[in-house]
C-alpha cells in the first residue's frame, strides 16, 4: 500500500537517499525537511502517513520532541533514524510508539523491511 511519507533529516545527502529508496518502494514523499520545527509544521500542512524522524536535528527540537509535538495534534506512525545509537535515545524514544529504530547507514533492505511492516 502506497503511504505518503514525510522525511525529516539534517544531512541532505541522507535525505536523498531516504528519498531514493522510499520512492523506490513505491510510496510518495511529501516533504523533506531538516529541523524538528519545520517537522511540526511540514506534518501539520500534509498529514503524513509515516515519518522518517532522524533523531538528532539542528534547531531547538530535536527528532524525539517534534514527534511529541506532532502527535498531540495528529498521532503519527514513526520511525526513527540516527547516527546515534545512544542508550539515552533509547530510553527516550520508548515513550512515544514507532515503528523501528534504524541506525545509519540505513540500507534499503532494512528501511524495506520497516515500511512493509508499516502497513
């Protein structure tokens, strides 16, 4: 099933990436932004099915916050992407429910496999 995805990432050639290999899946992403600001904003406008939430972001939100802030208006399937596999983000993220918690490099067979079980 075809879900419309929203890609909140501070490193454009991640973003890119994630991009390539979402569409390529065969879903449509909506918007691509790079702080948890604009995640709150951008998710507010297009009311994604699913959001690609790096977890560390430039701005005052980081990606745990935004998705605090997006549910309490719209609950919102997640998963979360980071360069970070710290034991505090984990510990954070078990708050909110989401769908996976991928550690970068994402590859396109995990992020597959994440999306199939979104649906």
């Amino acid at each position: 099933m075809e879900k419309n995805i929203l890609i909140v990432e501070d490193e454009m050639i991640i973003a890119l990436m994630l991009d390539q290999m979402v569409t390529k899946q065969g879903h449509n992403v909506i918007d691509k932004v790079s702080t948890g600001e604009a995640a709150v904003e951008s998710a507010q406008r297009h009311k994604p099915d699913l959001i690609l939430m790096d977890i560390r972001l430039g701005g005052q939100l980081d990606g745990i916050q935004a998705m605090q802030k997006i549910n309490e208006q719209n609950p919102t399937s997640v998963i979360f992407v980071t360069g970070n596999s710290d034991d505090s983000y984990k510990k954070r993220i078990k708050e909110i429910d989401h769908l996976a918690f991928l550690t970068k490099p994402v590859t396109f067979h995990e992020l597959s496999r994440s999306l199939s079980a979104a649906s």
